[in-house]
C-alpha cells in the first residue's frame, strides 16, 4: 500500500468591516486525526486546536500570493497592529464552535458520510464518496458581546499542509476564487440575534 498523507492543520479567522481580525490563546475547539483507506491510500486529515488569536502567520503568508496580493500590497491588518493599532481586538466570547471534524474518503450526504449538519438543518458536503483525499468541516459562531463589536463580519481560512511527509507550506488561504472570505463564495449563514 502506497502511503498517501495529507496533513492539514487549519485556522479560521474571522474578519470585521474593513480590518480582518484574527482568531490565540484560549482554545474554542480541540483537534483531532481521522484516517482511511480508499484506493491504494491511507489517507489521514488532522486538524489543529481552534485557538482565540490576535495574529497569524497563516493568513500573512496566505494572502501575500496571488491573487491577493494586489500591487504587492498585502489586504490584511490585524487589530491592534500597525495601521490597525487603535482597532480594539474582539472577546473569546464572541466565538463559539459547535461542531469541528476532519474527514477522508467520504464527505456526502448519507448516513455516516462525514457532511455537516448546520444550524439551518441542511447537510452540507461535497459529494464525494470513495476519494484519495479529506478536509475539515467546522461551524464557527459569532456572537458580539461589546458595544464596541462589530456586527458586520467576513471569514477567511488559512492552512498549512504537508504532503507525503514532506515539510509543512507556510500559509495557503482555502479559497476557490479571487476572494478570500468564506461567504463570497462557501456556506455561510447569516444571523441576527439582536431582536
């Protein structure tokens, strides 16, 4: 059997108005390893802790390649640095995760096929059954708890990868488009808990 890893280690960062803030320090999920086999693979997807943080350099390193890195200018600052420094940081509070798994081989809407239910009810997947490959599914919750928060919010994903056993990437932004943010163009849901 032909040892085919992929290991990615993901972080979500959740982005607010203009000023992307990142999501470190207190851990909102814990991490964990699956593995399969389909093909001639042994496949296996881990995912890291979900950790509060004030900076990443997944996202810095993801959104200096192309195509975000217009004019070799980077589009990303985080709160409380540099041209963002009088930008308050969120609360931990503000986030919570209710479910975070990673998944091989089979990601589909049966029974057991490793999709992800949301808040909305619907099973979300990528139709796929029997693949050499995985990812990570997670549903992240923002809910401001200051005056100061902001209300109107983006989330962009970064991940580090190894192949093989190879060495790790630096930072890859999970995106299938010129836009970093998830509700450009994946699932996303909307809510409004002020009434």
């Amino acid at each position: 059997m032909t040892p085919g890893i992929l290991r990615r280690a993901s972080m979500l960062a959740f982005v607010g108005g203009l000023v992307p803030l990142s999501v470190w320090g207190t851990t909102l999920a814990s991490g964990t390893t699956v593995s399969a086999v389909a093909g001639d693979d042994n496949n296996y997807s881990t995912t890291t802790d979900v950790t509060f943080q004030t900076y990443c350099s997944w996202i810095v390193n993801g959104m200096g390649q192309a195509p975000f890195n217009a004019n070799g200018n980077l589009p990303v600052a985080f709160a409380g640095y540099g041209v963002a420094a009088d930008v308050p940081n969120i609360s931990s509070a503000d986030l919570s995760v209710s479910s975070y798994a990673p998944w091989v081989v089979n990601n589909n809407g049966n029974a057991g096929g490793n999709g992800i239910v949301a808040p909305d009810g619907t099973n979300y997947n990528r139709s796929l059954t029997g693949v050499e490959g995985g990812g990570a599914n997670i549903v992240l919750t923002y809910t401001p708890t200051s005056d100061f928060d902001p209300t109107s919010v983006n989330f962009i994903q970064a991940y580090i990868e190894n192949v093989n056993g190879g060495a790790f990437t630096t930072g890859t932004i999970d995106s299938t488009s010129n836009s970093a943010y998830y509700n450009d163009v994946g699932v996303f849901g909307i809510g409004d808990t002020t009434g």
